[in-house]
C-alpha cells in the first residue's frame, strides 16, 4: 500500500515528517470504508424517516472532509513552497548530528552523498572519529540536501495522493448509494438524470411515457375532431341524412261513404 511505503521511507530515511500523519493516512480508507457503511445504513433507514436522520448522516460525511482535510493541510505543509522546508530539514539533521545517529550515514549511503549543505557539513563519519571524511572515504562530492529535500516532497505527496484518492472514491460511493432507489426521497430529479447519462441512457423513462401519452391524446384529437357541444353532433347527423333518397308520401283519397251511399238510393 501506499501509505505503507510512505510510513517506512519516512522512518528509514528520518525525514522530518511526522509519522503519525503518514499512521493517520495508513487509517483513512479503512476508516473511510465504515463510514461510508454507516452512511449506507443511515439512507437506508431514512426511506420512510427522512428527515429524522439527516443530522447523524451529516455528522458522518462532516466527520471524514474534516479528518481528510487535515490529512490534505499537514501533508501540503511538507511540499510547498520548497524554501520553507530547510529550515526542517535542518534542524533534523543537527538533532540526529548531536546525538551521533547512524541515520546519517543511512542517508548519506542511500544517497550516495556526503554532509548536509556541503560534503564537509556535519557528515558522517564524525569530527571525533579517527577515520578520515566523508568524501575522502567514500569519494563522494555532493550533499545530500537536495535529494533528502526530494524524498520528503515525494513521501508527502504520496499522502496527499491517498487523500484525494479516497475523497474522490468516498463522493463517488455516496452519490451511488443516493441513487441507488429511483423512489428515494435522497434521489432528486436531477441526481437520477446524471445517473441514466452516466450509464448510457438518453431518456427519462417516466419522460417517454408522458411523451407517448401526449402522442395518443393528439392523434385521437386529430381523427375525432374538435366539438363544441352535443347539438353539433346532430346536426352534422341531420346534413349527413339530408343528403340521401327522399321518401314522398302518396296522395290520399278521402271518400265519404255515406254521401255514396245516399246517392245511390236517389
């Protein structure tokens, strides 16, 4: 891991960093991991509850940006701006020079330097040592404060970069479990749309129903026509018939019989 190999340059190569900050980063995933669990079960709890639950679900995310953000803070204190960091280094390398550490030599072997500003500075072997200098010894001609400089930007970028890493992976797990239920009241209208084009899909499924409802009702609009009130009905009824055969009716004869009849008799 990452943070695994930052922790034992740190302590190998005595850099001034502080190895709880690299300990603290070795944490953050795991501690990362079981919050975003929580956050899991406290969205999954808040189905019917919403609101009830929105505080312990902020305290949550509030509780991993301020523990990355600290990460983030200490670890950029260890790489920018460049001219700051010597006076770091070297009040370390006078501490492990005034109690006769070997992790000078580890660092002038590693590498392959002599002193701190110059190969005559405060270099391993000691003044009080019969062996000769550094740089007669070993015959090196640079110090090594510019490569330990480096190592201590590199190691501290490799926290910050576990930072990032895991803040990214964290928004990226919460979002995915906000969505996760297209009926969650976590879920806006506009966190599902982000959703469907992440995955490839270009519609709204609820949009083309509606838009499939709206085509139906206009299509049977156009055929039907539009009617102002029933009377209409029935007179297009009544013009439609007007246009077929007419029926007469036949003359009728009336005839009185009685008036016949006494005709007749006369």
């Amino acid at each position: 891991m990452i943070p695994s190999y930052a922790y034992s340059q740190i302590r190998y190569l005595s850099l001034p960093i502080p190895p709880a900050l690299a300990l603290f980063t070795l944490v953050l995933p795991l501690i990362t991991g079981i919050s975003t669990r929580g956050a899991y079960g406290l969205i999954q709890r808040s189905k019917n509850e919403p609101y009830q639950l929105t505080i312990p679900l902020i305290a949550v995310i509030g509780f991993q940006l301020i523990y990355e953000t600290i990460v983030v803070t200490l670890s950029l204190t260890y790489i920018l701006p460049p001219s700051s960091l010597v006076c770091g280094l070297h009040d370390r390398w006078q501490k492990l020079y005034a109690q006769k550490s070997s992790a000078i030599r580890t660092i002038q072997d590693s590498f392959d330097c002599c002193g701190f500003k110059t190969v005559g500075d405060r270099s391993f072997p000691f003044q009080d040592s019969k062996r000769p200098t550094c740089a007669a010894d070993y015959h090196r001609s640079s110090s090594c404060w510019e490569q330990w400089r480096q190592a201590e930007q590199t190691n501290a970028g490799l926290l910050l970069l576990v930072a990032v890493i895991v803040f990214i992976v964290k928004v990226l797990s919460i979002l995915s479990l906000l969505t996760t239920r297209e009926d969650s009241s976590w879920s806006t209208p506009w966190i599902r749309r982000f959703k469907r084009r992440a995955n490839g899909d270009a519609e709204d499924p609820e949009d083309d129903h509606r838009a499939s409802m709206r085509r139906l009702i206009e299509d049977n609009a156009n055929r039907e026509g539009y009617h102002d009130g029933p009377d209409e009905s029935v007179e297009r009824g009544n013009r439609s018939g007007d246009q077929g055969p007419r029926v007469e009716p036949s003359p009728l004869t009336v005839t009185n019989e009685w008036h016949d009849e006494g005709t007749s008799r006369a």
